[in-house]
C-alpha cells in the first residue's frame, strides 16, 4: 500500500485577484489537478495543502506554482494553459519518475521564453540543437512544427545561421482546390499558415515582414529546392509525409555548410496518390544509423492541444492497429 503524505506552502506575493484566477470557476482548476495527479488539494487564501503520494503532491506543487506564475501575466488563465501545464507533469511522471538531473531546455525569443513540455518535447529540441537533421514524427498537436520554429528563431537570433527556410510539399489534403491565383508566395501561404502563425507569434507580424522582405526568412515550395546548395540556413521541412521518397532525397542532399534541417511529419496522415511511397517512411528506415540525424516520435500522450484531440488521436491508433489485425 502507498504511504500518503502531505506538504504545506505559500504562494507569493499573495493577492486575492490572482488567487481567483488559479482557482477558476468554482475551483475548477483545483479539481482538474486533483484528479490528473491523484491528490487532494485545499488552501485557506494562499496557503495551501497537498495531500497524496509524496511524488504526486511535489508534483501538485510544481502545477500550483507554475499556475500562479501565469496569473501574473495581462489575460486570464486559460483553460489550455492549464491542461497544457498539467499534460507535462502528469507525462513526465508517468514516464521518468525518478530522472531530475536532466536540466530543462529553453528557447530564448524576443516575445519570451519558450518551455518545451514533457520528456518527449525536451529530448526533441535538445536533439534539434545537437544534430544537423533532425526528424520529429508524430500526431498534430505535439509541438513538432511550433518547438522547430522556436529553435529556427532562436538560431537566427543569435546570429547561429543567416537565413530561415519553410518549406513544404504543395500536397492538398484530399481536397481538390482547384487553380490558386496570385504569385508564389500567395500560392504557397495556404499550405504554410501553421509556420506563419507560429513566426507571428515569436517574432511579431512586422518584422517578419521585414525579414521576408529582405529574404532572410523565405518561404517556397519543396520543388524550388532542387538544384541550390542552402548554406548557414535553418530548413524546416514540414508535412514531410507527403514527399515522394525522391523529394525527401533531394531536400537532404541540399544542405550545405553550417546549415541545420528539421524535418516533421505524420505517417499516420499520407496525402500522397495511392501506391506512392512516403518519403518519410523510406528515410525512417534509411537514415536510422547516422549518427548525425536524430529521429524523435512522438505519442498520443504528448499531445498539448485540447485534451479531446489526444482522445481522438487514440481512438484512430487503436482503430488502426484493430484493422491491421483484421487483416
């Protein structure tokens, strides 16, 4: 039987208005960490008790104080904040316990730090930093495309690489939208927005502009990529599923010096004509030995969106793996 426990702590600086909002409506959010850790949770103002498992109530701790760091900020907390917070520290529990001597990797922009969450999205970025390519495979919502873009930043920022380049291949999702008008870049935008979004948001809209302008961010489509040599650039590859295993080839063979690539992707999700091969399957299976590429795969529970986004991604694994045995 498990031994319970309990600890006792302040928050600080104590105020009523942000007490409010940790709490949320009618101790919403108390509620949400009691039943994702495991532990009972009560505070008179802001001194608080938790009591559970030792592990489970430093772990509570961590969530409060995070929590209550958040409050400070101009919005109320939001509930995907607090889910996004909680889905770390329930993950990293389940799945190293007993490892704290690893030291958390952040990414520096100038809109403000950048955390990863949990143990997945940590090894992701540290191997992002270590390695010259860099793969991170996985569902929607586990940070691949956003933590690549922070790094791509952040690179940039410190003068690491001259230029950034978003790339990815003009695929649609089994829609047919027809011609598209204007001129590359309007032609591409569509099929890039989750890119721009997150450079919006790192950078601010008017200096991406001024980047772009300046072709120190340049954003096309993969076709344009053959023939160049990209030296001291930082090449994201997004929606790689969807390459040919020719295109995939192509793209790797055009990094050149001082360069870094970060290639993402879904196997699960291959827009590609039936009968044609994904390039990313095929690299997963050809590059595995480079010790210079790194490959991290991502899970249903690693995924930080709205916690019914990792229901539905696990109900289409165990759809699939149930057809495969069918078969």
């Amino acid at each position: 039987m498990t031994e319970t426990t309990s600890i006792q702590f302040d928050l600080e600086p104590a105020d009523n208005e942000r007490l409010a909002d940790l709490c949320g409506y009618l101790d919403e959010n108390f509620r949400l960490i009691e039943r994702r850790l495991g532990i009972e949770v009560n505070n008179r103002g802001n001194a608080f008790q938790l009591i559970g498992e030792t592990v489970n109530i430093n772990a509570g701790r961590d969530v409060i104080e995070e929590l209550y760091q958040e409050t400070g900020q101009r919005e109320a907390l939001k509930a995907e904040t607090v889910h996004v917070i909680l889905q770390s520290r329930a993950s990293q529990l389940k799945s190293d316990k007993e490892d704290k001597k690893q030291p958390d990797v952040v990414i520096t922009t100038k809109r403000g730090l950048i955390r990863p969450r949990g143990h997945n999205q940590q090894r992701y970025v540290e191997r992002i930093l270590a390695s010259d390519i860099s793969f991170g495979i996985g569902p929607a919502g586990t940070g691949k495309t956003y933590l690549a873009v922070a790094a791509a930043v952040d690179a940039l920022e410190r003068q690491e690489i001259r230029r950034i380049i978003l790339t990815r291949p003009a695929v649609e999702a089994g829609e047919r939208l027809g011609f598209l008008p204007g001129d590359l870049n309007q032609k591409v935008d569509p099929y890039l927005r989750p890119l721009y979004d997150a450079l919006y948001e790192m950078l601010g809209f008017e200096r991406v502009a001024k980047l772009m302008e300046r072709n120190v961010i340049e954003v096309a489509p993969l076709a344009y990529m053959r023939g160049r040599t990209l030296n001291e650039a930082f090449i994201i590859l997004d929606e790689s599923q969807n390459t040919t295993a020719e295109q995939m080839k192509m793209l790797l063979t055009r990094i050149g010096f001082g360069s870094k690539a970060v290639i993402t992707g879904d196997i699960t999700q291959v827009d590609l004509p039936r009968g044609t091969k994904s390039g990313l399957r095929q690299a997963i299976e050809v590059l595995k030995n480079i010790k210079e590429i790194s490959f991290t795969f991502f899970q249903s529970a690693d995924v930080v969106r709205h916690p019914v986004v990792q229901r539905v991604v696990q109900a289409y694994e165990k759809f699939d793996l149930d057809s495969q045995k069918d078969k």
